[in-house]
C-alpha cells in the first residue's frame, strides 16, 4: 500500500472550537474516521457534524469498549482494549488509504488514547502523521469561571480523578481534575471547588464555591445532565486558598 497520512486535530467541545489552523487540516483530508461507542453515541453525532460542514465522509469505526475477562487485572484489559482499537483502526487506513482526520475531543494532549493508537498505527503501516491542538477542557472550566489555573508563580497540578487524593495527600494545593464524576472530596470541605459539566453544548452546568456548601449542587448538576443530555463529561478545579 502507498503511504497513509493521519492529522490529530484538537476540536475542543465542538464545531464553535474548531480553530482556523484545523479548518484548514480538514480541507487536506480525505475523510473522517471517528469511534462508536453506542448506537446515539452524543460524541460521534458532533463530529458527523464537523465531517459535514468540511465536506468530508465520516468512517465510523465500532468501538470495542472496555474488554474484561475474569482475572485480567486492569492493565491487561486496559493493554487489550487498545490493542483492539488499533487493528479496527488499522483495517480502515489500509483499506482507504490517503489522509484521515481523528477529530480528539478537547486537546489530544490531555487524557486521551488517540496518539497512543496513531503511534500503534505507525509501528504498522507505512504512516506519517501531525498533530494540532484544540481547546482544552481545562481551558474552558477557567474560561467559564473566570479564574486563573495556577495563581501567580505557583503550580497546577492535573490528575484523573481516581487520583485525587494521592495528590492531595503529596501536598498539591492547586488541582485540575478531569472526568471529576468519581471526585472523592473527603477532608476537603473548606477547599474551593469551581466545576463544569459539558462545556460548551447547549447542556453546560457550572458550580464554584466552597466545598463543603457546593458539593450537593454538584451531585445535582451531574444527574440533570444525564437526564437532559445522556451523557456527562466534567472537570473540576480545587484550590485550598480562595482567590
């Protein structure tokens, strides 16, 4: 097969974040490929929507979703979803050739598989392949909210959820929590929390104040979401002094 060009491209939370460097990658692509993950995948209907307005066909490639077998620890499930990501992945390039566009979420730097996948792809096939960042979820929670990520000379520190606590309890003051739903907010109370949950859709909650006096409304927030629009993707940003 001839050789393959891949372009990752940072959409942040939809068309509105589209940037003119990625408007412009779109109009050098021959197609879209994108993942399912369920039949009214709310993700996948936003970059249907992308492909269209660039002109381009989307390749909708079934997710293989999180694989489990009995005593497989978490790494090996973790180790064979990806696996089963890359050849579905690989099939589509081999068959089409020519230069498909991964339309990331957000930023591709921030919690995301797909260069794990395109580095895969490139140990496979003949294929070259660029990046181009896009609004970070981050970003927009500050945006939103008004406030700096790190205070003036000071840190941020960015972590998954689960890993909360550990970064509390190593001393971290100023925390970026993505996919916050799991937020374990214990010994927190008198933290401050600012909060967002699908930002930058028609759906978009947000929540700041003090822990111990928002943390309801939180809760709150996340189950209209799910009621409103099916799906939830949230992050928060915890700071142990006010601003």
């Amino acid at each position: 097969m001839t050789g393959v060009r891949v372009r990752v491209l940072g959409i942040g939370m939809g068309p509105q974040h589209v940037t003119a460097e990625v408007a412009e990658a779109l109009r050098s692509a021959d197609y879209v490929v994108a993942p399912q993950k369920s039949t009214d995948d709310p993700l996948l209907a936003v970059r249907r929507v992308i492909a269209a307005q660039h002109g381009l066909e989307l390749v909708v490639v079934p997710d293989p979703g999180r694989i489990r077998h009995g005593s497989v620890t978490d790494a090996a499930a973790v180790e064979a979803q990806l696996a089963a990501r890359v050849g579905a992945y690989e099939q589509v390039l081999r068959e089409r050739g020519g230069t498909a566009a991964f339309l990331v979420w957000g930023d591709p730097s921030l919690y995301d598989s797909t260069l794990g996948i395109v580095e895969r792809l490139a140990e496979r096939l003949p294929l070259d392949y660029d990046v181009l960042p896009g609004v970070s979820a981050p970003q927009l929670l500050a945006a939103r909210h008004r406030v700096p990520l790190p205070l003036p000379g000071q840190p941020v520190h960015i972590t998954p959820a689960r890993l909360l606590q550990d970064a509390v309890a190593a001393g971290q003051t100023n925390i970026v929590v993505m996919l916050a739903g799991s937020l374990d907010l214990s010994g927190l109370d008198d933290w401050w929390l600012w909060w967002g949950g699908n930002l930058g859709t028609p759906s978009e909650e947000l929540v700041a104040g003090r822990v111990r006096e928002v943390a309801g409304e939180v809760d709150a927030a996340r189950e209209r979401l799910r009621a409103t629009a099916g799906w939830v993707l949230d992050v928060g940003l915890l700071r142990r002094v006010a601003p």
